[in-house]
C-alpha cells in the first residue's frame, strides 16, 4: 500500500500468489482490503492487523477475478471473473448466512482463448441497484442486483468490451473495447 505524500510503501500485505485485483473497503471500513490472486482466491485484509481478516470468500470453481467493487454502502462486492461470470458476495463485518457467495451471474460468452487473457471490468450505479460488467461477446451488460437477473444488454462493440462505468450521478454508461472505441450511452431503467 503506497502513501504518495512520502512517496514510499506504508504497509506491504503478503498473498499466496499473485495479486490480480485490489479494492479498498467502504468508507466506514477503509481498513479492509480485498484482493484476488492467481490462486483463485478472493481475501479480506485487515491492514490494521496486517493480516487476512476472515476466511477467502468462496469461489468453487477457483475462478481467476480481473476486478472487484465494493457497492457505495459497503455492503456487496461484486467480483468479474476471467471466465466473465459475475460474483456478488455480501462483505458486511458479519455474515449470518454460512456462504458470502450470494450470487453467479453466468457468462454470455464461450470464448475461451479469450477469455485465458482478457481483464473485464465492472461498475456499480450510483444507487448500488445495479452493476455493468464488460463482455466478452461486446455488448456490456447491466445486471439487477435485487432481482439477480440481466437488466439490459448494451449496443454491441462489435469485440470485446473490458472497460465499462456508470456515471456518477445520471443514467449514464461508458464502455471502451480492444479496438480503442469508447462510447457513452443512456441505461434505462426497468
């Protein structure tokens, strides 16, 4: 973890493999880190106890996370996978439930030289209602979080689209592609 007014490292967190994604905490936890790592692994860090926090997240099929998103109330994290599955795993201090794992959202896509090498991005709206997840087939897609289910498929690319974002106060979505065409377009709501 970098400070960049010393412009030094302030803590160093060791993993079992390489690291793949990194997202701090909400803003009531910005003492939690969350990372995922070449092993499959998703882990809590507690950079207080400079230590992992709880147990890895459960993810059965090991799948390997290009991103994590921490939801604006800091309740769910949502995890895009290599394979380009979605993961939404509930992240509050404590879990009644047995799994955190609350949610797969499948992949659209079966393009596995692809997908072995290709990061895919997501974003939560501003509300936390709903998660854009870039796409391997090019057209990103926009999942309800409450319902579980795919809210809208976005204008086709034409190729894969790995950088997606909502905008932070409008119904605004921003998707860029391999071939370095960002677009904006309008998300509508149910």
């Amino acid at each position: 973890i970098w400070d960049l007014r010393v412009k030094a490292p302030v803590n160093s967190l060791n993993g079992s493999a390489p690291a793949l994604a990194v997202e701090f905490g909400p803003t009531n936890r910005q003492y939690m880190l969350f990372t995922s790592s070449l092993d499959g692994l998703i882990q809590m860090w507690d950079q207080r106890k400079l230590s992992v926090s709880s147990a890895s997240l459960e993810n059965d099929d090991h799948q390997l996370v290009a991103d994590l998103k921490v939801c604006h109330d800091g309740t769910m994290m949502f995890a895009s996978s290599l394979s380009g599955n979605g993961l939404l795993y509930d992240v509050q201090p404590f879990v009644e439930q047995p799994s955190r794992l609350l949610h797969t959202f499948p992949s659209s896509s079966s393009n596995r030289a692809i997908r072995a090498s290709t990061p895919i991005r997501c974003s939560w709206s501003s509300d936390d209602q709903y998660v854009i997840q870039g796409s391997f087939s090019g057209a990103p897609i926009v999942w309800n979080v409450s319902q579980r289910n795919i809210q809208s498929c976005l204008n086709s690319h034409g190729c894969l689209t790995g950088l997606v974002a909502f905008h932070p106060e409008q119904d605004l979505v921003a998707s860029g592609d391999l071939r370095g065409q960002v677009r904006t377009e309008w998300f509508h709501r149910g």
